[in-house]
C-alpha cells in the first residue's frame, strides 16, 4: 500500500485480486507523464523495512543523495553553493537523530537501530508532506525497537504527518490518531486508536488483537 502511495507500484491488485486507484488532490497520477509522478512523488517520504541504505555511500551521502539530484535539475548554475547547504542540513538533521559522529561511517559500521535512523533521516532530508514507515521495527532485535520508537514517538510530538505500516499495537494506540485495520487488502475497521484497539467492533479485529495479547 505504501508502495503504491509513492507510486513505485500500481494498486492493480496483484494477488489478491482487488481493485484500487490511488488519487492526489483528486487526479490519478499514474495516468500522467512520469515527470508529473516524479514531482507528486517528493510529497511522500518512504521509510523502507529493511532500510535500504546504499553501501557503497557513507551515511551523510545516503541522506544527501536525492536532495543533491532534485537540486542539480532545478539549478545547474550553483551547483556548488547547493551541495554546501545540502550538506550542512543533512548534517543538523543526523545531530536531531544522535547521528553526528556516524556522518563518514558506511551502513555496515553501523547497529539496526542506527541505520533506521538514517533511513528516517534521509526521508526527511527531502522534506515531504507524509512521512510513510513500512514495518520500522521489523528488522530489529527487541533492544533497539525502542530507539526508533522514540524517533517516531518525537515526530508525533512534533506534528509530523505520518502513515506507518505496524504491527507494535501498544505503540500504535499511544501515538497513532487514526488507526485503520487491514486484513487481505480489506479495510476491515477503522476509527480512533483507544476505539479499535481498545472497543474493536468487528471480529476480525477483535481475533487479531486478542492473538496479540497473548503473545
């Protein structure tokens, strides 16, 4: 779902078979040109599960990579200026995330839970209007669940618009606005955490939360 958010992916069903279109300010981009779905694409940051980090580039290079492509196509003429403040962005940006000390590191150097974070801080390097998360705690050993949780959680505070793909229920209630229950592509329910976390209304809900609590 979030892929097709991004528009890396068309709702076409796959699988399972159901039907979707995906709509910004009311037009269905993936019938536009693909230089009109590159530029609806930017308003959504996309936070992968398993990170996705380039290798072979340090880490401050990881977050300034798509900033530096976006910022040559719109000004060839000061290229240079444009990378210095990149730079010094993405560099206030890995401070915000505890990451200052990891700029010149390369993704391997680095824990789960740090490469999450630089994962979070290359999405919002581009600045986006929807921060989306597919699964950020999945690929991580219990002990540093936490961490990234505290990065999300301190985005929430700050208002950031987020759309996060989860199976941490606890986490979701105490955060989330809105909660919206999937089950094979289905929108089974959907309303305020405390309501469908706590008073879910339909079975399907209720059976998944109550597997949940007791695991």
């Amino acid at each position: 779902m979030l892929r097709c958010l991004n528009f890396l992916e068309r709702p076409d069903g796959g699988v399972i078979r159901v039907k979707g279109e995906v709509l910004f300010d009311s037009d269905d981009p993936t019938t536009q040109r693909e230089a009109e779905i590159r530029k609806k694409r930017l308003h959504f940051g996309l936070v992968f599960q398993s990170f996705n980090l380039f290798p072979q580039y340090t880490v401050l290079r990881n977050v300034t990579l798509a900033v530096e492509l976006l910022a040559k196509n719109r000004d060839r003429v000061n290229a240079r200026a444009a990378r210095n403040r990149i730079n010094a962005d993405a560099l206030t940006l890995l401070d915000q995330m505890g990451l200052s000390d990891k700029a010149e590191n390369y993704p391997h150097q680095l824990s789960g839970g740090q490469q999450q974070r630089v994962a979070i801080t290359r999405a919002l390097a581009l600045q986006p209007d929807i921060l989306c998360f597919d699964e950020p705690t999945s690929a991580l050993d219990p002990e540093l669940t936490g961490e990234v949780l505290r990065v999300i959680r301190g985005l929430a505070e700050k208002k950031t618009t987020m759309i996060i793909v989860t199976h941490e229920m606890s986490f979701a209630r105490d955060v989330a606005d809105h909660i919206i229950f999937i089950d094979n592509g289905v929108i089974v329910e959907r309303g305020r955490a405390e309501d469908v976390i706590i008073n879910p209304r339909e079975e399907r809900t209720k059976r998944f939360l109550a597997r949940f609590s007791q695991n």
